[in-house]
C-alpha cells in the first residue's frame, strides 16, 4: 500500500522535526511575510485548519503568538487580521532598528571570526546573483535580511540578539514589501562596504555605515509607503484574500 495514503494535508506545512504548532506558525508567518496575507486580511481560524489538516488549536495558538509578535491585530467580534504595516510602524520599526542593527554592527567588526566572515561573503554572493535578475526581487529581500541577521549572530552579544529577534520577521516582512527591481546593485554596494569595515576590524567605520544604511532604506520605504506603493494596511475590514498554493513539503 502506498505510504502516501497516510501523509495528511498536515504533511505539507513545514519541517518534519517541528511541532505541529510550530509548522502552523511558521506557515503562517511566512504568508504574511511574503505579502500572501496582506494587511486586513482577515484570519478564520476553521478555514485555515481546514486548510492545513490540522485541528484549531494549534492555528489559534499560531495566531495568538503572531500577536505578540506585532503580525496579528485582534478585534472584538471581528477576529484576527493581518496588522497594518503603513508609515507610522514603520517610523518605529526604524527609530529602534538604526541603534540596535549599528551597535550590533560596531561589536562585529570587533570580534568578527573566520566562520562569520565567510557566511557573510556566501550572503554576499547570493545577494549579487539575485540582483542580477528582476524576477528575485523578494529573493533579494529576504538575503538582505539574512545578511543583518548574520551581523547581529557575529556580535556575540546575547542580550542584543535577543532584543533583534522579535524584529527579524518585520524586518523581513518590509523589505519584501518595498523591495524593487532597481534596489538591489544599490543594497549589494552598501552591504560590500559594511562587510570591509567588518573584516578590517574597525568598529567606528563600521558603525557609521551601518546607521546610514539603515537611514537609506528607510528614506526609501517610508516613501513608497506613504505614497501607497506596499501593503500599508488602510483597509483593515478588507474582505479574506484567497490564499497562494500550498507549500511543497
């Protein structure tokens, strides 16, 4: 008899070492990330279990974590949706992220390894060749974000990696938002000179450079945002959108 048989919907959502509730959040953080779910589109916990094989629980768990997390926006008698991600989240998103990221940027350049460096020059690399075709602009966003995310691991400072994480998916969640084509030779030149002050140890150049970068791109996402060109969220009581096809396994 084929194993297949046996493999619920379930099977389809995430890792096998995962938790099902894990899986479920992951999913679902993933589709709000990558623009899936936009801003007010609104979560039906029944729908979406239906969706995924599962039962509600591990959904409505996913969604309560999401909400800590700054992705869900709950509303007496209506639900959950999907937060708004407009101009004025973001304006704190960046006033926090400019003096964590050139912090995390200045303890790299002093204790930067062998094994840091060469995961920030794969980064690199895979930054260049996304940049290379405007059909990877999302691709492009998310090795941007695991770029900062490296910096912040090569700090060596738990406590600063700590305060990061929680703003790891929304850093995420805009640069796939307010990534185009033409960004990327602009993101790759910035992220090169941030990756020499690194390797060459010097914490001051590499903090300057870390804070007008940070400074650029919120220059650039603040105006796409408020000239409505992303998911700025005005129309919270939007109707569900239809969801993109389920994940391979």
């Amino acid at each position: 008899m084929s194993s297949s048989r046996t493999a619920g919907p379930a099977a389809t959502i995430g890792a096998a070492h995962q938790s099902l509730r894990d899986r479920v959040y992951v999913e679902l953080r993933e589709r709000i990330i990558d623009g899936r779910y936009p801003s007010g589109h609104r979560i039906v916990e029944r729908e979406l279990a239906d969706e995924l094989g599962v039962s509600r629980i591990p959904v409505r768990e996913a969604i309560q974590r999401l909400e800590t997390e700054g992705f869900v926006a709950a509303q007496a008698r209506r639900g959950a949706f999907v937060a708004p991600l407009g101009p004025a989240e973001a304006a704190d998103f960046f006033d926090i992220r400019e003096h964590l990221e050139a912090l995390a940027a200045s303890l790299a350049a002093r204790r930067a390894d062998r094994a840091g460096l060469r995961t920030l020059e794969k980064l690199l690399d895979r930054a260049r060749r996304a940049a290379e075709s405007s059909r990877r602009t999302r691709e492009l966003g998310s090795v941007h974000a695991d770029f900062h995310q490296q910096i912040v691991v090569m700090s060596g400072n738990p406590l600063l990696q700590g305060l990061m994480a929680p703003l790891d998916g929304r850093l995420r969640r805009l640069f796939s938002l307010t990534s185009e084509p033409g960004d990327g030779p602009v993101m790759c030149g910035e992220h090169e000179l941030l990756y020499e002050a690194i390797r060459s140890g010097d914490a001051d150049a590499a903090e300057r450079i870390a804070r007008r970068h940070v400074a650029g791109t919120r220059a650039t996402a603040m105006q796409l945002l408020a000239a409505g060109g992303a998911d700025t969220g005005t129309d919270t009581a939007a109707e569900p959108t239809r969801p993109g096809p389920r994940p391979r396994p």
